[in-house]
C-alpha cells in the first residue's frame, strides 16, 4: 500500500478518514483494523476441547476425555506466533492476510478454530464492516479522557467500565 504504513499515519485518526485513498483500499485497511482489533480484545475468552485420545502435549501427558481450555486472548499475545510487537496495535501486520499476519494462521481464532469455529463468523464481520463504514463516513470519533482500559474477561471479552466515545459530526 503507498499511502504508508497506520502505524507510520498514525491511529489516532481512524484509517478510513486519515487516508485519501480508494474505496477498495479503505475496506482492506478497516479489515485490517478489525481483524487486529479481533486479535487483541477477541469476543470469547477461551476455546474449549475435549482431547479425543491419550497424548503428550509439549511434555505433559493428557487423558482421553480431559477438556482443555485454550485462552484465547493469551495466544494471540503470545511472541513466539506474534513477533515481538504482539502487545502493539498494529493492523500492517494483516497486510498479507491472516496467513501473513502469524505464524501458525491457524492460531488467529478469534471466532474459534476448526469444525467449531463460530457459524456466524462471516455474518458479524459484514454487519461490523457495513456499520463502521457508515459511522466512519459521518462522524469523527475518539476516546474521551474519562476512559479507562479495563477489558473485562468473563463469558465474553468486554469494556469493563464502558467506552465513552467524543462524536463530531463530519
């Protein structure tokens, strides 16, 4: 992409209006910025399976039948998948894809992983895409300062004291 990198713009301003460029490139870049955001603050907490078989993961031995829980957000922040930036919000990391962005792919799961994998996945990332758009298209928004990050990990991922937003009319 020529217009530089979002870290290089800077993310203070959403891409979509920090950037003059065509409508095709704004919908990779909120892609981008969604699948990023999807990686660090995922909807569920944990991915749960029931190992199938006896075997040995990295040296310790699981029974048939054992259920194990896989914690989402903790992969996705994990450096040896994610590079050493993992913590960073950075959506040029999804500039090649999903398959470009981590090392497994398969470890980016924000909707699960498998047969398993959330049906719904698809649907949510077009209402995500199409809603953003339009807000995004009339309105400049930022955090307040009241804001304070405290994601809130329970069935769901969420803000644990909300996130009150500044909107201003375009």
């Amino acid at each position: 992409m020529n217009s530089g990198s979002l870290m290089e713009r800077g993310t203070r301003s959403p891409p979509i209006l920090a950037s003059p460029a065509p409508p095709h490139l704004e919908v990779i870049l909120l892609t981008m910025v969604i699948q990023e955001t999807l990686r660090l603050y995922p909807p569920a907490a944990f991915v749960v399976r029931e190992a199938l078989n006896d075997i040995k993961l990295d040296g310790i031995n699981i029974p048939k039948g054992t259920n194990i829980r896989i914690p989402i957000a903790m992969a996705h922040r994990d450096p040896s998948l994610w590079g050493p930036s993992a913590d960073k919000f950075d959506p040029d990391r999804f500039a090649n894809g999903i398959a470009g962005a981590c090392k497994p792919p398969h470890m980016y799961m924000p909707f699960g992983v498998g047969v398993r994998t959330c049906a719904g996945q698809n649907l949510a990332m077009v209402e995500l895409k199409v809603v953003l758009s339009l807000l995004l298209s009339k309105f400049e928004f930022t955090l307040s300062p009241n804001y304070v990050h405290c994601p809130a990990f329970r069935l769901t991922i969420e803000p644990g004291k909300g996130v009150p937003l500044i909107f201003r009319e375009l």
